[in-house]
C-alpha cells in the first residue's frame, strides 16, 4: 500500500469523491473538504471506509481566506505533511457573455481561480514539508477551447488555472510538481441539466470521437497518474480527459 498524505478540495461529491476514493483504496490518508454538502462528506466517508480505506473531512470554503486557514491547521494537526493537493472544488455559471452578470463573472472567478490561488498558497508550506509532492488543478477543456456550452466566466476561470499550473510548475520546481487535467463532459451534478434525457446525453456524446462521456473515475486515474511518483518527470502539463474531443 502506498503511504502519503492527500487533500481533496470539493472531495464531497462528483470528480471529488472518485478522486478521494481513488487515493484511499491505493492505500493514502486522505483528507477532503466540502462545502456546503455535508451529507454528501459523509456519504464519502462511508464509501472509503467500505473500501477498507482511512479518510476524515472538514468543511472550507475555497473562495474564503479565513476559511482555507483554518482548513490548514485542520490538516496540520493530523499530518506531518502533505504529499499531494487536488484543487478540484469548482462552479459552473452558464451563460453567454451578455447574460453574465458583473456578480457571476466575479463569482466564478472567486471560486475556480482565487480558491486555487489561496489553497495552494496557504497548503504550500505542507508541501514543501513531504519528501515528494505535487499538486494537481482540475481545469476544463472550456479553457483550452471556445467550448461547445456557453459559459464565458467558466471557460476563461479556467483557462486562468492552466497559466496558473503553467507557471507554478516552473516556480515551484523542483521540489513540488504541478500538473492539470481537462476533462470534457462528466457525469456530475455540474453538467446534469445538459444530460438529463436520452437525446441530449448521446448529443453530448457524439461530441467525442470516443462516443461517450466521461465518469469521474477517468478523471481520478488521470489525476491519480499526475499526483503520484510514477510520473515523477511530468510537470507543468495539461492532461485531456475528452474522449478525443480536443483533436476532433
Ligand atoms: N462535470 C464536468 O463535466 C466537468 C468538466 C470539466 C471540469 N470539471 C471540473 O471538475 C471539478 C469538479 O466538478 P464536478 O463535476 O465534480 O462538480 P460538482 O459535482 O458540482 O461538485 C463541485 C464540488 O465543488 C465544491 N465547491 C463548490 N463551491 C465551493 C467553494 N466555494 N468552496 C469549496 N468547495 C466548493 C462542492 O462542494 P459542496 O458539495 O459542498 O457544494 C463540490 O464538492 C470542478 O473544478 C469542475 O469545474 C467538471
């Protein structure tokens, strides 16, 4: 069994909770965060644990600085290190550029690009603390392409977290590794209301040359291979997980 410590912003549910429970079965102590969710938290909790797995979670708000400190010093009184961070907390705001308002620009802003900022920074000393670490930012294909649902604050917020990734790669090498992934469609909460019938799931589907969409257990083994050392010479990368959409 493997042996490290991990945390998991937006661990409670969705991409989150494979992620969690990718670690956790692979043998890590595992701590992750909700937000609001906390039936969900405990819901994961119990999965890990029926995975014979060792996780515990405390509540933070990404987007809140006193709440991240305090997420800190959680995590510090449990562990001597971190070896690895996942920003995967994340919101969506669909819309267009005309219906996006001043509030929801900022909003999502808030959360998918100063919530990696302030995580990161604030997590960093923990970091630098483990014999090997790494970090890896849950981006979107939004942000590497004119994506397919409007969603204008979304697409740049992440397309900011790959220069982000980009540069704290460089910055932080070598002692801790940086990588992204890019997931297209996952089966989540997020994107429910774009595959809630047959006719718009294989819509979204035929999207990739793969024919299908992702579960976040694709998007955990993608993240699972960039956080741990067996890609130990990969950093600063963006990792697609689409189905083939990007080359199509
Ligand atoms: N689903 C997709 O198609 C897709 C595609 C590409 C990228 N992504 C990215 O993947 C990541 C996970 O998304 P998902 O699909 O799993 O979404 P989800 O099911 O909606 O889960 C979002 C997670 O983020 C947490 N969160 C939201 N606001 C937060 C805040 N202010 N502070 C801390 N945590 C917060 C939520 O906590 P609560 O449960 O407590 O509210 C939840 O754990 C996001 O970064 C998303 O942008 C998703």
């Amino acid at each position: 069994m493997a042996e490290g410590y991990v945390l998991v912003t937006g661990g409670d549910r969705g991409i989150g909770r494979a992620i969690v429970l990718r670690f956790a079965r692979a043998g890590y102590t595992v701590f992750f965060t909700y937000h609001r969710n906390r039936e969900a938290a405990e819901e994961t909790l119990r999965l890990v644990r029926e995975a014979g797995g060792e996780a515990s979670y405390t509540r933070m708000d990404v987007s809140d600085p006193a709440s991240v400190e305090e997420a800190r010093a959680w995590v510090e009184s449990r562990a001597p290190h971190l070896n690895v961070l996942v920003n995967n907390a994340g919101i969506l705001h669909l819309g267009a550029l005309e219906e996006t308002s001043l509030e929801d620009w900022e909003m999502v802003f808030r959360v998918n690009v100063t919530g990696v900022f302030l995580v990161t920074k604030t997590f960093l000393p923990l970091l630098r603390r483990a014999p090997w670490a790494s970090i890896v930012n849950v981006a979107s294909i939004a942000g590497q392409t004119g994506n397919v649902v409007a969603s204008a604050a979304y697409s740049a917020s992440k397309a900011a977290v790959i220069g982000l990734t980009r540069r704290l790669a460089v910055e932080l090498a070598p002692a801790v590794r940086v990588n992204a992934v890019a997931p297209s469609f996952v089966e989540t909460d997020m994107v429910k209301a774009l595959i809630d019938t047959p006719e718009k799931r294989r819509r979204a589907a035929e999207l990739h040359p793969l024919r299908d969409i992702a579960r976040p257990e694709d998007v955990a083994e993608a993240v699972y291979f960039l956080a741990t050392p067996q890609s130990r010479f990969i950093t600063g990368q963006v990792l697609g997980v689409n189905g083939g959409r990007l080359t199509a």
